[in-house]
C-alpha cells in the first residue's frame, strides 16, 4: 500500500481538518453554547496547522 506523496497528504489532512471544522461548528450552532464551547474549535486548526507542517 502507498502512503501517497507528501502533497497529497497535506491535502488530506487540510481536508479531513477543513470537514471537522465544519461538522464542530454545526453541532455548536444546533446544540452548542458558543460561549463555552468555542475551544473546541482550536483541535481542528491545530490538525490543519499540523498537516502543513508535516506535508
């Protein structure tokens, strides 16, 4: 099995960050206090931050 080329993986892990982003900020705005809550969002800018570090 390939383990891909160091883009394509920044890619994936930009993207895998990008929909966790997404999904985190839709369950804050249907259940969610923004106000409490809102640190939760940092998990997925560190996976992103850390995927373009590691390409």
């Amino acid at each position: 099995m390939t383990r891909g080329t160091p883009g394509e993986r920044r890619a994936l892990g930009l993207w895998t960050a990008a929909w966790l982003l997404v999904f985190l900020v839709v369950g804050l705005v249907w259940v969610g206090n923004w106000s409490l809550m809102w640190p939760v969002l940092l998990v997925p800018v560190a996976w992103g931050l850390v995927s373009l570090r590691r390409g």
